[in-house]
C-alpha cells in the first residue's frame, strides 16, 4: 500500500512551471460513501485530492474512515480506505453542467482487528460545479456523494 501512496504522491505533486497546469491544479473533496459486502456494510467520512492530468483525465486520491459492521459481529469495527482512481470524463466538464465520468483505480481496505485488503475499484458518476454521486464497485456495492470545496 506504501507504494501506491507514493504513486499517488508523485500524480498529485505540482508539476514544472514550464508544463501547462489547470486553472485548479488541485481539487479538494468532501465525501460519504457507503459499501456494501455479502456479509458487511462500512460507512466511511473521508477528503479525496484530484488532479488534472490532461483536458479529460483526473487522477485522485481518496482517503476515509468510519465504521463496518458484519452479519457474525454484534459491534462494529473502526474502519478506513484509502483509494487512488483514474475519472475519464468523456467531455470536458462545463463549469455550470452536470457531467457524466467513469473512475478506475486500486483501494486498500482496513477493519481494526483483521489484516487490510486490496481491492479493483471501477465507479461510474456524475458531477456539476461542486456536487458528485457515484456508484460502482470496490470491496462490495459503492455509493457515494460529496461536495468539492
């Protein structure tokens, strides 16, 4: 997971003066979501940092915490993630238009008391001037929305 971390690092790192950079170079997110397992639901609060990389391509990274509760358990457990994702958005977003994106990436996932585990995440979503919702896969069903700040 330390090596992800670092990648993502690397993506988000400002770039040469001599490169073109975004008129926000770096997006900051509040953000929920819930995912949803066979036999566990974790509720996570978390910030995510975006980047732009070129006119479509975003890269972020996610970091959350918050609970998990299991069929088997009758507590739940601390939890947290921490995501690094892709968003391609088809067009490029209108600063006033809801627009459609689809992310991939790799996530960790870690419950107190058990060994952490890697996870594909794919998402589809939409997102207007500050607001997004997303739902796809990652450990189990995800939803989640959030207001960029």
């Amino acid at each position: 997971m330390r090596g992800a971390l670092l990648v993502a690092l690397a993506i988000l790192a400002p770039r040469a003066a001599t490169a073109q950079v975004a008129t926000r170079p770096l997006a900051v997110e509040a953000r929920a979501d819930g995912i949803f397992a066979r036999r566990a639901t974790a509720t996570h609060v978390g910030v995510g940092l975006a980047r732009r990389a070129s006119r479509n391509l975003e890269m972020a990274l996610v970091l959350a915490g918050g609970i998990t509760t299991r069929d088997d358990l009758e507590d739940p457990r601390a939890s947290a993630r921490a995501d690094v994702l892709g968003r391609f958005a088809p067009a490029p977003a209108s600063p006033t238009a809801w627009t459609a994106y689809a992310s991939v990436g790799v996530g960790g996932l870690f419950e107190r008391g058990t060994t952490g585990r890697a996870v594909l995440v794919l998402l589809a979503g939409v997102r207007g001037q500050r607001a997004f919702v997303e739902a796809g896969l990652g450990g189990g069903l995800r939803l989640g929305a959030g207001l960029r700040l």
